[in-house]
C-alpha cells in the first residue's frame, strides 16, 4: 500500500447491531450506485485499501476519496451488486468487524483510466472487508478479494495484455 497514515479503530467493544445496521448502509450505498452516499459513512481521514489500491498506488483517502473509487468501480462495472453472505465477525478489543461479501455484475462500461472498454462479460467474485469503526463512522476499510480471477472472468487481463 502506499505511505499514507493507516487510521485506526477506537478501543472498545463494537454493538454488533450497530455495526450490521451500518454495513447494510454501506452496502446500500454501493447497490445505489451514488458515490455520494459514501461520504456520510467515513470519517475525514478515511483510508481505502483493496487489491486495486494496492496493485496501482492509488490513495483512496476521505469522504471525496470514497466517493471517486466508486465512481471508478461503477463506471466499468455498472450493474454491479453487491451482498452480504455470511455472518459478520467482530473483535472484542477494539471496534472492528469483518464483512463477508459476494459481488456480481457486467464488465459493460469502461475501465479508466486506462480507457478499457468492457467485454460485457459476467462477473462474480467473493471477498471480505475488515472496517475500523471510530464514532458511527469508518475510518478504514481493509479488502481482500481474488482481483486476479476479477480480470480473467470480465477480460481485462486479455484486455492488458493485448495492448502491451
């Protein structure tokens, strides 16, 4: 990942009906596809790690830095959906919890910026986020996912591979 300052998770134990309630939002927001609605769930300082951030460097920090990643996730993959498919899991130490997901769509827009039009191949692809909770926010965002399978299922590894 990049130098950025990872923030970290308040002390305590997490009300796990808070932090499911939150998630819920969280995966609202992304099923909206409305970047916007992001911003209210992060906290100012906000840091956003995945294998796509850690793959291309790119700071995804903020309220704003929320909202452009999903800008970017949208764009290429616009009907993509996302749901929640098992039980959270929760640290008792501090006010952390871990979601598992499973996300489905279309490559059918385009990957920027590169400028990788979409094969309109189908996707689905599973992973876990780890959220560090501090007040009713989340100041990060750790995601772990298969981005490898991601490329080869909607074709952007042939994509990439094809133009060098």
């Amino acid at each position: 990942m990049s130098t950025s300052t990872i923030p970290e998770a308040e002390a305590g134990v997490l009300d796990p009906d808070f932090a499911v309630t939150w998630y819920q939002r969280w995966i609202d927001a992304w099923n909206s596809h409305e970047p916007d609605r992001l911003k209210e769930l992060v906290t100012d300082d906000f840091v956003l790690d995945t294998p796509t951030t850690r793959l291309t460097d790119w700071v995804v920090q903020g309220p704003q830095g929320a909202s452009e990643y999903m800008r970017f996730v949208i764009t290429a993959y616009p009907d993509l959906v996302w749901k929640m498919i098992a039980p959270p899991m929760f640290r008792t130490d501090v006010r952390q919890a871990a979601f598992s997901w499973r996300g489905s769509g279309h490559f059918s827009g385009v990957l920027l910026p590169a400028g990788i039009q979409g094969t309109g191949n189908a996707f689905t692809f599973e992973g876990l986020e780890i959220f560090a909770f501090r007040g009713e926010q989340v100041c990060h965002l750790n995601a772990v996912y298969d981005l490898a399978t991601l490329n080869k299922q909607t074709g952007i590894q042939h994509a990439t591979r094809s133009r060098t």
